[in-house]
C-alpha cells in the first residue's frame, strides 16, 4: 500500500507542477521584440523568465528536500519500543537495523523522483536531452537519499514527535537561506556566503538551475540588452559557478556523511543492548 500511495501522490504532484510551469522553459523572442522597437518589453519579458526558472528550480530543491526529510522522521521514533525489545532479545544489532530500515526507505524513495521528474521534464520546456535527463535524475535522486538521510539522523538523535519536526525544519530553513535564490550570494554577508559553501541545498538548486537553462541561447545583446542572455550570465548572476560535476560531488558527500553520523548515532544511542 506505501508503494501505491507514493507513486500515487507522485503522479499528483508531478501534474500540478504540469500545470503551473507548463512550458517555462521556453525562451522569448528577443531579437524580434529588440529588433521591432520593444526593447523594454524585452528587458521585461527577460526578467520575468529568469524569474520564473530559478523559481522552478529553487522549489524543486525545496519540495526534495522537504518531502524526503519529512517522510522518513518519525520511523525511528515511532518503532524505537518495538526495536529496544528485540535489540535486547538479541534479535540483530542497531547497524543491522539501521541499514536493513534505510535501504528498505530508500527503495520506496527512489520511485517519486523517477515519477515527477520524468513526468515534467518534457512538458516544461527545457533541453530533453538524454544527457540533461540524466543530470536531472542524478540531482533528484541525490538529494532524496540525501534528506532522507537527514530525516533518519535527526529521528535518531530527537525521539519526541514535535521536537523532531521543528529541529527537522530548522535545519531545511537554514540551508534553504544559502541556496542563492532568497539571497543573492554576489551581495550576500559573510554567513550567508558561508552558509552557501556547505547547504545541500545549494548544490541542488545550482544544479537543477544548470539544467534549466541549458536551453538558452547565447544571444550576445549585452551592449543593447543590459541583462543576462546566455546561460552563463543567469548562473553569473546568482553567483551559481561551481560547476555540475562539483555540486554533484558534493551532494554525494553530503549524503555518505549523513549515513555514517546516523549509523554512529544508533549504535551510540543503543549501546547498552
């Protein structure tokens, strides 16, 4: 039944998502809008791209990373009388648990990323290149093991319902604050530069970003056009240049640190069985 409703409410987010960035991808005519006279509305409609992409990407990061996270919490929580009672009747050790319990999730995980993803990467726009494609699902499914990661570390360390929930979403708003979208990192202040340097959530939306935009011509208007038009200037301008194998690396990283602080933590926290 968890499969079903999971690869159920996927296919809902994936069409409300449709539904809302419904070829966003698309970039406007600025040649001919410049050419004919309407240069503000060029300036106008470029912003307004620029706008809604990074938006796009900024919550896809957001919607992982929330959804991952939240999903798994409360299972170490909530099973924790269940597995001290067979850990003291030596039924397996913590590690054992902990790994058979996170493998198991991650199954189950894998699939909503391949649903939504797959669903709206042809429908919004954007380069559907297998190469892309791939890029796509490698971000997706990264930070999925990587919050889900994160949702095992913190239910492990906060047994309390509530407290886990808040502590749960404490983390996601900070490193939501140095993904470079709420705040510009070319302005930003130290900490948030900082904060940008480890945020998971910055790798991710650099990364989503980058495949967002691969579609966008190099249209050499600066001189008339004071804005971004190429790829490079919109990731420029959110300060987004480190690079897709690097973000990836990164997240990989991430998600390697989160299973051995977890796997630490369980053996740590039940040690006395």
């Amino acid at each position: 039944m968890s499969l079903i409703a999971a690869c159920s409410n996927s296919v809902g987010i994936a069409l409300i998502f449709i539904s809302i960035f419904w070829k966003i991808g698309d970039f406007p005519d600025l040649y001919g809008m410049i050419f004919s006279g309407h240069v503000d509305e060029a300036r106008r409609d470029l912003t307004e791209y620029i706008t809604n992409i990074t938006g796009l990407a900024f919550m896809l990061s957001c919607m992982m990373s929330v959804s991952s996270s939240s999903n798994v919490i409360m299972q170490v929580p909530l099973q924790a009388p269940v597995m001290e009672r067979e850990l003291a009747s030596k039924m397996y050790s913590p590690t054992a648990y902990f790994i058979g319990c996170f493998m198991s999730t991650l199954i189950v995980q894998f699939i909503h990323p391949v649903i939504l993803f797959t669903g709206m990467f042809f429908c919004i726009g954007i380069d559907t290149s297998f190469q892309n494609y791939c890029w796509v699902m490698a971000y997706a499914q990264i930070s999925n093991f990587l919050f889900c990661g994160q949702g095992y570390l913190l239910g492990i360390l906060v047994t309390d319902e509530n407290d886990v929930k808040l502590v749960n979403l404490l983390f996601l708003l900070t490193w939501t604050t140095g993904t470079g979208i709420l705040c510009n990192l070319s302005t930003a202040n130290w900490f948030v530069r900082g904060l940008s340097h480890v945020s998971p959530g910055r790798y991710n939306t650099e990364g989503f970003v980058r495949c967002l935009t691969r579609q966008v011509p190099d249209l050499n208007l600066n001189e008339t056009l004071p804005l971004p038009v190429s790829q490079q200037d919109i990731l420029k301008q959110f300060e987004f240049t480190w690079g897709e194998e690097y973000c990836l690396y990164a997240l990989i990283i991430w998600f390697f640190a989160l299973f051995a602080m977890s796997l630490i933590a369980i053996n740590l926290k039940y040690r006395k069985f």
